[in-house]
C-alpha cells in the first residue's frame, strides 16, 4: 500500500468501511492515521465510496477542541484515503474498564456536548454516539470520532439501509432512529444520555439477550432509575434520554448548559461521602464504594495516601482489569539473566551491548509501540509484544534514548498501580509479586518502597481489626 507523501507503519484498524494505518506525513515529519478504501475491493460499491467521502467532507468543515481533525482527503490509485490526526490516549470504551466518577462523567458530557453543538450547528448529525467512537487526545480531551454514518440534517438519507437495518449503535440508538424516520440533533442527546448512563453506572441503560429486545426497549421501555446516590443526575437523564424527542433538551447548547449548572452547584456544596477519599465526588456504584473504603483503610493503616499515586485519582485509567495483567513477566532470556524465582524476573535495565543501528522510521514506530503497550498494559508479556521488549530494543539502537529509559521507568510506575488495586483487593501476595518486579526496574521507586511495608502490614489484619484502626473503635 503506498499514498504519496505518507510513509505507511503499520495496520492498527480494519473496519466495515476502510481498513486504518499508523503513517508519517513526510512533508511535515508528523504521526498521522490514514482511513483508506479500496474501491476496487470486494465490499465496496457506490454508496460505500460515497458514505467514505462523506465523512471526510463532514469532519473536515467542522473545527472544535472536541472533534477529530481531518488533515487531507484524497485519491491514489485505487485507493481513497483520509488523514487525520493521530491519536494515542484511547477510547471511552477502555476508560469505562475501570469506574467513572460522576465528576468525571459531567466534565466529559459537557465537552462531548459541545462537540455535537458544533457539529449541528454545521448541519450535521452523528448517529453513532458509542464508547467507541469517543477517543481521548490526553487525560481530559474527549474527541469525536468516525462521522462515518453521519449525515445532513437536510439531506434525503434516512436511518435504514437498503436492506431494512438501521444504522447504529443497539444499545446507543434512538427510538426515532430505530423507527428509520427522520432524525434531528436530538438524537445524539438521546445516545449521550445512554452513555452519561454507562459512565455513572457501569452498565448499559437496556439489556437483553437479542439485539430486537434491546431495541424494544429503547423505543417502549422507561428511562431507567439511577441508585440513591446518583438520584441528582436522574433530572438530566430524564431530559436527555426522554422517548418523545420534543421532551429532550432543544439542542445541544441548551444540554450543555444545563451540565454546567449542574456542575457548578455540585462545585457550591461541600458535602459528600462518608468514605469519598478519591477527591471526584461521590462514588458511582457499589464496587467503587467497596474500593473507597479500602483505600480510606490503607490511608489510616500506612498513612501514605500523598504516595498512593494512581488508586485514588486515576480511577479512570484506560487500564484493563487488573486481573487481565499477569504476575510473572515473560521476558526475553537473550536480554536479562535468569529468572530468581517462579514469579519475580530478573531485570536489568542496564543495556551494555553494542549498539545496532535502525532507521529513524523504526524508532518511531517503536516508540508508538511501546506508549501503546504501556496504555494496554503489556508491560513485561506477551513475548515481544510489551513495553520492556520495544525499550529494551530502543535501548540497543541508542543507549541514550530518554524516551525508551523514561519508558522504563513508567513500567514501574504500572506496577505499582496495579500493586496498589491488589492492596484494595485483598491480594497482598498478588501485590508483593507486583512490587517486587516494579522495583527491578526503579529500585528507588518511592510509592513501591512503601508498598512493600504497607502491604505486609495491612496483609496480616483482618478486616474487622483495619475497622477498628479506622474508627479508634
């Protein structure tokens, strides 16, 4: 595959509609993404091509902090392409592996809203707001992403294909939407609002075991009810997710609005959770109120909690689950000396061998891959798909390379975070393992140094005894 002016690095999506590539825009010496279609391919066909340009003509007329930007749209050989910029935090799919804090969830409504004000104020209307398709550009910068089944408020398209589907997202869809009539704006309010759900919830507001029942539901059955706890966000789920459009908010602006008042007046009070130690409000569903009261117990049993650097404020981590990350490291024997024992590797991040020379679009491409498989958590496995492995080989090209080192150092950070859920877990040997391989690459780590003490601490009380710490009892 070959596009003039963008040197191609690697596939990292294939769609129903294109197939995504990781690229340099060589004028510019600049990471990009590249949607490309093959309108030679099997699948292709005149409203797939155009559906293809759409999208780029659509993104490229919008301009907002909370849309993806589209750099170039255009023709080589048989291919169309898009570039657009690159992006490397993640999606809203990945974050919501982890709980949300209902702060957290009003801060990205409202960016989000205020990108769908700017993309209807244009004309247009998503029509697959998902998890998926919210990506993030840092920390606090949702985007949104793939226009690709949007359209024109104007146009003459409708929601149903030509075989009678509609398109969408089931457990984001509109009931209009799923009529197959026309749609407006409100419509995206309608899947945010399912979204704002899943975000203080965990859980899909309609479930079903067929994708029909869940679309019964969103047409027929009532806007689901939120715990006790969550009771203040119920109004403007209400009013986000109301089955007759002309009960949702106006437009975009006037939901935005309302999330700022909403947030200003929880900023007013300075009430709050008994047990709300992770400074975002109060929690968003019951596991993450057990969590919270084991992170205030490892707070009064270690008193560390300005070191505890990721349990509390990074609960919204893109991280998968903790216990998708295994204990022993699968590390390259041609790279470290032996293992010590069965679940704690030898590492040494001391390269010494000579170095091999690569060229610079290598090193960028791992440099990508090992930021990526620190987000994903492939810190020590699988075999030469994980952050030490592209670091290590960064290392070898270039002893001196600060982003690989800092690269390494960042592993142990990880390890600690996820030493730190075990803690809250009640997996202290879990942690111990953590610890002990987060050390080999920062021995002087400070959080890990004094996780190695709170964990055998706080491993030999019951439960009922770090009540007792906790309440003087």
């Amino acid at each position: 595959m070959e596009i003039p002016g963008y040197k191609i690095q690697q596939q990292v999506g294939q769609g129903g509609m294109a197939t995504v590539y990781l690229a340099l825009q060589e004028s510019l010496n600049r990471s990009v993404v590249l949607k490309i279609l093959d309108i030679n391919g099997p699948t292709a066909n005149e409203t797939l091509i155009e559906r293809f340009l759409s999208e780029g003509r659509i993104v490229a007329s919008l301009n907002h902090p909370n849309i993806i930007t589209i750099f170039d749209i255009g023709i080589a050989g048989h291919s169309l392409y898009i570039s657009m910029e690159y992006i490397d935090g993640g999606d809203l799919k990945m974050r919501m592996e982890l709980p949300i804090t209902p702060d957290t969830a009003l801060d990205y409504l409202a960016k989000i809203g205020s990108g769908l004000d700017a993309a209807h104020k244009m004309g247009v209307v998503h029509r697959d707001i998902k998890p998926a398709n919210i990506m993030f550009r840092d920390e606090n910068t949702p985007l949104i992403t793939d226009f690709g089944i949007s359209k024109q408020i104007d146009g003459v398209d409708h929601d149903l294909t030509s075989t009678g589907l509609f398109l969408g997202s089931p457990n984001y869809v509109s009931p209009e939407q799923a009529d197959g009539i026309e749609i407006d704006g409100r419509t995206d309010i309608y899947s945010l609002g399912c979204l704002f759900y899943e975000m203080l919830t965990g859980e899909k507001p309609y479930a079903s075991t067929t994708v029909y029942d869940v679309i019964i539901k969103h047409k027929q059955a009532p806007v689901p009810v939120l715990e006790k706890e969550l009771a203040e966000f119920q109004p403007l789920l209400n009013k986000m997710m109301a089955k007759d459009r002309d009960k949702r908010f106006k437009d975009a602006a006037e939901m935005v609005q309302a999330i700022k008042e909403l947030q200003n007046a929880r900023n007013a009070t300075t009430t709050g959770t008994d047990f709300d130690v992770t400074g975002g409000g109060i929690v968003t569903n019951k596991s993450t109120q057990t969590l919270n009261i084991l992170l205030v117990l490892l707070v009064a049993a270690g008193g560390i909690l300005g070191t505890l650097q990721y349990a509390g404020s990074k609960m919204n981590d893109t991280a998968p689950r903790i216990e998708n990350v295994p204990i022993s490291a699968d590390i390259p024997d041609t790279i470290i000396p032996p293992v010590i024992d069965d679940s704690v590797p030898a590492i040494s991040t001391n390269i010494a061998e000579a170095p091999v020379k690569m060229s610079g679009d290598v090193v960028q491409a791992l440099h990508w891959l090992g930021k990526k498989s620190l987000q994903d958590y492939r810190l020590t496995s699988p075999p030469e798909d994980n952050a030490y492995y592209y670091y290590t080989k960064l290392l070898k090209a270039d002893p001196g390379d600060r982003i690989a080192a800092a690269g390494l150092l960042n592993i142990a950070d990880r390890y600690a975070y996820l030493a730190e859920r075990s803690i809250i877990e009640n997996n202290y040997s879990k942690a111990q393992a953590y610890i002990a391989i987060g050390l080999k690459f920062n021995p002087n780590h400070t959080t890990l140094i004094k996780l190695i003490k709170l964990n055998a601490d706080i491993g030999k009380k019951s439960f009922m005894e770090k009540l007792k710490d906790l309440f003087g009892g």
